[in-house]
C-alpha cells in the first residue's frame, strides 16, 4: 500500500505539519517521496506559485512568520542553539546581539531571509552529546549552563555580566564532555570569582 498523498495534497501535509521551515529532505520524509530531486522541483513550483517561501537553497517556510530558531538549526545538522542567544535571554550577558548563535560542525557567518546567524564550529564529540541541550517544538537549544560552557571552550577570555543566574551544579555536572584541561581551570576560576 503506498502511503504518498494524492496530487493535491502535498502541500496539505506541509502546512498541517508543526514545522514552520522544511529542508528538501524533511519534504521527502513527510511525502514519502525516496527522489529528492522530485521534491525540489514540487517544492519549488510552490515557491513560484506563492504557496511557499524560499529562505535560501533547498530551505523553504510556509510563511514570513516562520520560527528563527527552527530556521538557524535547520540550515546545517546537527546543530543547536548556545552561546550569546542563550546567555544573553537568560540574563548572563546584557549586550543584545541581532545574530542568532549556532553550535555547529561548521564556523560560519550566513544570512538567511533578513536573519545573520553566526554558526560556531564545535568538536564533533561535544556537538553530538546532548547533555545540557533540550529540545522543544523541534528546536534544540543549550541551557544557560551549558551556553556558558559553550562559549568558554571557544573563547580563550570572554567577560559575563552575571554569572549569578547559573547553576553551578549542572555546570560541573556538563563540563566533563568537553574532556579540556583549559576549560576546567577556566571554569573553576569562574566559579571562585562568584563565591566572593
């Protein structure tokens, strides 16, 4: 029995998903369509035919109301949000970046529909542990604590406003993924500094 739609329903089971950006293989999972160069050429019929919005090669959103956060894991995967998008929403830092800050296998600075985002390269064994990462409406995301972590494997000094917002607890509880003698000093110098 083939479960594909019939031919006026591929757009139907795109706008009944939750997701607000689908990449072409995301697509192809929800048509059970195996030839991705089919989907893309449906998929791009529906951007010419103002049913769907390219956001950039082989990205598309239902709408201009499309979620940022699902839109800056999707572009490159495996990838969550961390560093100053969380830091700064969880009161850590208070600069306000316009840049959406991305954990990734890549270093890169993009723009994708009027979004910058910067994506950040981590070593493949801490982008793949999930320790510190929650995932929510399809979004994964760090926790402050594991964003603080984040940043300080990446950055040699990086100054925070407030440090009293983490939990020291699940700070010591993440770091050992890092497995970085650095990062270990540089947290406990960190940690000492808030018990002043």
């Amino acid at each position: 029995m083939d479960n594909k739609p019939s031919k006026g329903e591929y757009l139907d089971v795109l706008l009944r998903s939750p997701k607000t950006i689908f990449s072409v293989k995301d697509a192809a999972l929800l048509w059970g369509e195996e030839r991705e160069q089919m989907v893309a050429i449906r998929l791009n019929r529906y951007v010419v035919s103002g049913k769907l919005i390219r956001i950039r090669r082989g990205i598309y959103a239902k709408d201009k109301k499309y979620n940022r956060f699902e839109l800056a894991t999707r572009i490159y995967t495996p990838s969550y949000i961390s560093f100053e998008t969380v830091l700064t929403r969880a009161g850590i830092n208070f600069q306000f970046y316009g840049n959406i800050f991305v954990a990734s296998y890549v270093t890169r600075d993009i723009e994708a529909g009027d979004q910058k985002i910067s994506f950040i390269r981590m070593k493949d064994y801490v982008l793949s542990n999930t320790v510190g990462i929650e995932h929510q409406d399809g979004i994964a995301t760090a926790t402050k604590e594991r964003a603080f972590l984040d940043r300080i494997y990446v950055s040699k000094d990086y100054h925070f406003d407030n440090l009293h917002a983490l939990d020291w607890d699940k700070v010591f509880e993440i770091l050992p993924i890092y497995n970085n003698k650095r990062l270990e000093k540089k947290v406990k110098t960190y940690f000492k500094s808030e018990q002043i």
